[in-house]
C-alpha cells in the first residue's frame, strides 16, 4: 500500500508540474500579443517598457490567481462584486502629475467620473 501511495503521490506531482507549466504557456500566449503592442507604443521610453516586461513577468509568476473556476466567479461576483477586479487592482496605473513650474491651477475634464 504504501509502494503504491509513493507512486501516485510522485505522479500527482509530475502531473501538477506538467500542468503548472500548460498554464504557464498558455497566459505567455494569451498576452505576448498584448504585451508586444504596448511595447511597441512606447519603445522610445525605456522605463515604461520595462515596467511592462515587469508586469508581464509577473503575470506570469501569479497565473493561478487568474484561474478560477466559473462557479467560484459567479459566486464571488454575487457576495463581493468587486471580487472579479481584484487580480488586476495591483497591475493599475498610479499616474501622479508635477504641476509645480505651472501657472495657477490645472484644468482637469474627466470624462468619465467613478
């Protein structure tokens, strides 16, 4: 018996790793094109593509938080419907603007209030 839990226990891992790595191949496919553009949008400013690059390494690095189940979505969704927003709350841009050489006061027109 325990020959045997040995062996399924070492299967269970091989079969966790094999499906770490699908899931890992398949988000890299799933955001290369993406992540390419936006790239490409802003090469001439080296900072911002590495804070991309960042971004998709760590997408990468926490793919499973991304995957779940559609039972657990609509659950979540249901009880706590920012739920479905919190894997992307870290990857929010925080823009923060330096006025001071400005004369009086910026003019801000948002066209969309939240």
């Amino acid at each position: 018996m325990k020959k045997t839990m040995d062996m399924v226990r070492g299967h269970d891992k091989k079969l966790n790793e094999e499906l770490k790595k699908l899931n890992h191949d398949v988000a890299l496919y799933t955001i290369e094109k993406f992540i390419n553009d936006i790239k490409s949008d802003y090469k001439d400013i080296a900072e911002v593509v590495g804070v991309i690059e960042e971004v998709k390494e760590d997408i990468l690095k926490n793919v499973d938080i991304f995957i779940t189940s559609q039972l657990q979505a609509s659950q979540a969704q249901v009880i706590f419907p920012w739920m479905k927003e919190v894997p992307f709350k870290k990857y929010e841009v925080n823009l923060i603007v330096d006025n001071s050489g400005s004369a009086g006061a910026p003019v801000i027109i948002e066209q969309n209030p939240t």
